[in-house]
C-alpha cells in the first residue's frame, strides 16, 4: 500500500492541483445550470398548484435532483417523438471529462518514472484508479457548493424536501408515482458511486482503445440508457425520473448500487490484468 499512496501523492500533485482551471470551469458551468434551474423552477411553481410565493424557491435537494433528474421512460414503439435528457448528459459527462485524459497522458510523461521507481505496475494502476475516485468526490462537492450557493443567494430551505409539485415541473410520469414525501437521501448517495464506477469503467476502457473512444462509449451507453428502458444499462440508476423512490415501477436503488459496485470492481480488476501485460511505453 505505499507504493499506491506514494504514486498517489504524486498524481494529486501533478493530476489534481495542477488541473485547477478545469474545476473552476466546472465550477461556473455548474453553477450557471443551478442557477437556471432555479429561475425555472420557481417560475413554473405556480402553475403546479404552489400556493404563495413563499414556497416558490426550491429547496436544496430539489436543485441537486434537478440535475440529475433525467427523462420519464421512453418507448420507442409508442409513437411520441424522443426527447434528450441535454442536462442530465452534459453533467454526467461532465465528470466523465474531468478524468479523462490524465491517467494514460501520464504515462508519456513523469509517469513512466513513477511507474519505474514503484516497481509495481498493479500499485500504479490502483493509484490511478484512487486518483479516479478523488477526482469524482471532488466533482461532487462543486456540485454540493453551488447548490449550497444558489440556495443561499435565492432564498431557498437549506433541505432535501422535495415539494409535491416538483416532480411535475421536472415532467416526471405523475400518473405512477409514490406517495410523497420523498426520501431522496438514498439516491443522493448513490450518485456517487455510480459516478465512480462509470469513471473506473472508462480508465479500463482508454487503457485498451484510448481515451477518446472511451469516452464516447460511455456517452453511447448514456444516450442507450435514456433511449432504452433497461436495467443492464448503468444511465438508467442515474436518473430520479426513472428511480422507484419517486416511481412505482421505477429502478430501485439497492439494486443500483450493487450493480454498480459490480461494474468497478470489474474495471479495476480488469486493467489490473491487461495493465501487466501492456506496453506502457508511447502510450498516449
């Protein structure tokens, strides 16, 4: 374990501290979509049966949901046309793009004399998959702190209450859900993890055909998951409009979360093996 912590230390030098402007860019993008959400949120309040005026702001659960609230099921033998999550998609890529290219661009780089000096090519690969998972954690406290901001700044209840109206201005299938309230504390935490297993799955996948290719798989699979009502399609666990906690017949959490952890141990174990018996050097 110092091998992976020592190659650790060093990517969060090289791969974190030094990417700063990305997390700002991420920052601002974040946060000009909270911002908007919120505008429209509280704008379509009132035509949802909100009340008063007080109740408009929406809540701090309520502005994290929204961005990755996703899209209602879609059949493609119903005849309606399919209308793209573009939110949803920009933010989960989004993540997707932050530890896209550093992991195998290292190894052109001071990462063949970290994986030199490591002598461990499993202990190299285990540090990058940690710098993965920072990197994620990271993603979700900016979207956390602009939540936090836009909540603060709009008047909004610092909770995770989501309102009875809610589901509605986010065009959820009203006909099928739940019974409120909604815990949505399960699924909030399992965003994460899914958001891990995703970036674990394309760090195998840019070590077997590149970054690039990688990350358009991903975004295939993403763009299947809201096409598509499958539970072997991983977008489908990351969408509040398709989870049961708000749906009757929605996809239910545990059964995300397993799968997901299913789907990272698989990347791990998997560019452990093909990692040993890569030619690191030229490697881009």
């Amino acid at each position: 374990m110092s091998k992976v912590f020592r190659c650790l230390v060093l990517d969060l030098k090289k791969g974190t501290i030094s990417q700063w402007k990305r997390y700002l860019v991420c920052f601002i993008a974040i946060l000009g979509l909270l911002y908007i959400n919120d505008v429209y949120i509280s704008w379509s309040a009132p035509f949802y049966g909100a009340d008063s005026f007080s109740t408009l702001s929406p809540s701090l659960g309520e502005l994290i949901i929204s961005l990755y609230g996703g899209m209602d099921f879609y059949y493609p033998d119903s005849g309606m046309p399919f209308s793209m999550p573009v939110e949803w998609m920009f933010v989960v890529l989004l993540v997707l793009f932050l530890s896209l290219d550093y992991p195998l661009s290292d190894l052109s780089s001071t990462g063949q004399n970290a994986l030199v000096m490591s002598s461990s090519r499993t202990a190299w690969w285990l540090a990058k998959c940690f710098w993965v998972l920072f990197t994620v954690i990271i993603f979700c406290f900016i979207v956390l702190l602009a939540a936090l901001l836009i909540t603060l700044c709009m008047g909004g209840s610092l909770s995770l209450d989501i309102s009875s109206t809610f589901p509605s201005i986010l065009a959820f299938n009203t006909s099928n859900l739940t019974t409120p309230a909604w815990n949505i504390g399960s699924f909030l935490a399992a965003v994460p993890i899914w958001l891990c297993a995703l970036c674990l799955v394309q760090l195998f996948l840019s070590l077997a055909i590149r970054p690039l290719p990688a990350f358009g798989c991903i975004a295939v699979f993403l763009f299947l998951s809201a096409y598509y009502a499958n539970p072997l399609l991983p977008g489908e666990y990351l969408m509040a409009a398709r989870s049961a906690i708000f749906l009757m017949d929605g996809y239910q959490t545990i059964t995300g979360l397993v799968f997901a952890l299913v789907l990272a141990g698989w990347a791990i174990v998997s560019g452990i093996f093909t990692f040993k018996q890569c030619d690191f050097y030229g490697k881009e």
